[in-house]
C-alpha cells in the first residue's frame, strides 16, 4: 500500500479534508479526487437552558422564602384576619380591588376600613382619608416605600397587615448588599479604591491575555473615586468624568473605541445607571443588561452569572461592590435610610415631572 498523508480543517460548521501521496499530490480513490468537505449544523451552547434552569431556581428559592414568612405570620394575622392572605393572594386580580397595579392596600386588603366602628390600630389609607382634602393627594399610601417609612419613623403600633406588607416586600427583593461589613465602614474616604480597581486590573490582565490594553492608571485613582463620592455634583456629570478618566486611548482607533466603551459601562453600573455588562466582560455576542439600582437586579444577574468566566465574575462582584458601597455613601451621611431615600426620589420625580408639564403646557401645539 502506498504511503500517503491525510489533511484536515475542522471548524465549527464543517470539516475540510484531503489526501495526498509522499509528493503531496492529490490522490485518486475509486476514480474520485480524494478532496472535499462535510458541511454540518454548527453546535450550540446550553446557555438558552442554562436561562431557564435557574430562572426556575431563583423563583423556586423565592417562592420558598415567602412561603416560609407566611408561615411565621399566619397564627398572628389569624387573630386579627383570618382571611387576609387569602385575599393578598387575590388582590391584585380582583376588577374592584384599587389596589392593583402594584398598589399594596385596597377595599379587599383591608375591608374593615369600609365598616363605620373600625377596629385596631390605624392604616396609611385611613390617616389619609383623615387629612385635608387638598393634602390627600400628597400622600401615596400605594407605595409600598411609603410604608416602610412610615414605619420606621411614626412612634405608633402599626397593623400587623402592614407590617407583613413591608416584610414580605423586604423579603421578595433581597437587595444587592455583597460586602459584609458594617455601615460604619462605608464613610466618605473609607473605601478602598486603589484595593478594588487593583482587583479589576488583574482580573483584565486575565482576561485579555495580552491582546488587550484596557486597564485602569493608578494615578487616577484618587481623582476617579473622589468624583465617584461627590454627592454634590450631578449623578450624570459624575458618570462622564469618571468613563473619560477610564478611558484608555492607543494607537489602534478599534481598540480604543472598545476602551472607550468599557470605561462608559463601568462608569454606568457603578453609579447605579442601566448597561451592557458584557461590554464591560468583553464578552461579543452576548447582551448582558443590569442595573444595579433595581430590585431585581440580582435576579437580571443570576441568568447570565453561570456563563462567566472566573475573571468575568471578578469583574462582576468587584463593580457590584463599589455601587452597594457608592450607594450606602449616598445615603447614610444625609442620615436617610433606603425607604427614605427612596421616597426622597419619588417627591423628585414628582416635582420634576409638574415642571415638564408645566414647560410644555406653554408652548404651542403643532405647525
């Protein structure tokens, strides 16, 4: 038999073959050139399960979660009515229940309020109900950070209803508090900047394995988290000075551009703006968009967290960390808690938004 040499080029969507002599001429077998190529579907990854299976986890894990809380509060909430969980459960389908649309109370909630001799302690609907008229409106009983504030402020017993209205949002929405240390530790010139963006540049190192130049200079350090705690300049401000001082500029336009955009997602997602994190991973192809702001954050990041690489997720825990740390400077020097501060931003939004209206109903309608 004849000494001859096979030749292949396998990719991820076919495999190109060929066979020559000890010349390295193409052979002929069965009167065929011996030369040609296998064109198959190319294989996919279990990313789009993977999606799904812990989207069931992470709502199995909740469902448990609150499941449990019911169980702490059910013989209490029985005492005082026994068919208020029942009605929860209900609540937010019922056509004559205002309470829909992520309002927490309603007629169904708490009917007693309905009743001329009401019994117990009294309800944010009833103190509203109790005000000026003019002042009603002022006071959103519907939402649930109200709630919270109030019960964190008003010297007074609360119904327990309440109460379990205000755990259960705590404990549907864990938040997204990864460092364990204490409040204290959070203050202004406390953070270790130099500590974390040295973790990141390493984790970049990693990842790049010498075919990227993206890194953060320590002597900008200082300046970058100095912008990062200035509570006096505007969040967005703050956002573009900190993606320009990110930013890393070489003598390929492509890479600096790519430069460019990771500085732009990172300044974004540490000050709780909504973005790419894939940008942020250098991982093409994928569309990983969080904002670390929102309750359900951590949710929008369990679906793609599994897919990460050890750098990746580095990467991921260090940035989620300086937000949580940022977010915590924002409000614990102003002495305001979460529920505070969150209702701090919906009096804004609303004052915001009566001046749009307000703008707009001045100028004139259509050519």
């Amino acid at each position: 038999m004849k000494e001859y040499h096979i030749g292949l080029d396998i990719g991820t969507s076919s495999i190109g073959w060929a066979v020559t002599d000890s010349q390295f001429k193409l052979m002929r077998i069965k009167g065929k050139t011996a030369i040609g190529v296998r064109l198959f579907e190319e294989g996919k990854t279990a990313a789009e399960r993977r999606t799904f299976r812990t989207t069931r986890r992470r709502l199995k894990r909740r469902k448990w979660r609150l499941h449990y809380l019911d169980e702490i509060f059910a013989p209490h909430l029985q005492e005082v009515d026994e068919n208020f969980l029942r009605r929860l459960k209900q609540s937010n389908i019922h056509p004559e229940d205002p309470a829909k649309n992520q309002a927490f109370i309603g007629k169904l909630l708490f009917p007693d309020l309905l009743k001329k001799n009401e019994r117990g302690y009294p309800t944010l609907i009833k103190m509203r109900d109790e005000l000026p008229v003019e002042q009603r409106a002022h006071y959103p009983v519907t939402n649930i950070y109200k709630l919270r504030e109030a019960m964190i402020n008003e010297d007074r017993q609360f119904d327990l209803r309440e109460v379990y209205l205000a755990v259960h949002h705590i404990m549907k929405y864990r938040g997204h508090f990864l460092n364990n240390a204490s409040v204290d530790k959070f203050k202004v010139g406390r953070i270790d900047f130099y500590k974390s963006f040295n973790v990141l540049n390493e984790a970049y190192e990693e990842l790049q394995n010498g075919e990227g130049s993206f890194t953060i200079e320590p002597s900008k350090v200082e300046k970058i988290g100095q912008l990062l705690l200035d509570t006096k300049m505007r969040k967005l401000n703050r956002q573009k000075a900190v993606a320009k001082l990110l930013e890393v500029k070489v003598a390929d336009k492509e890479e600096t551009k790519r430069n460019k955009q990771i500085a732009t997602a990172m300044s974004k997602l540490v000050l709780g703006y909504k973005a790419d994190f894939a940008t942020v991973a250098m991982a093409n192809g994928n569309e990983w968009k969080i904002d670390l702001s929102s309750e359900t954050s951590e949710d929008e990041i369990e679906k793609f967290r599994e897919e990460l690489s050890d750098a990746q997720n580095d990467i991921l825990t260090e940035i989620t960390s300086l937000f949580s740390q940022i977010m915590l400077n924002e409000i614990v020097p102003n002495g305001m808690s979460i529920s505070e501060s969150m209702m701090d931003r919906y009096w804004t939004h609303e004052r915001q938004l009566a001046e749009v209206k307000e703008y707009l109903a001045t100028q004139p309608i259509g050519p």
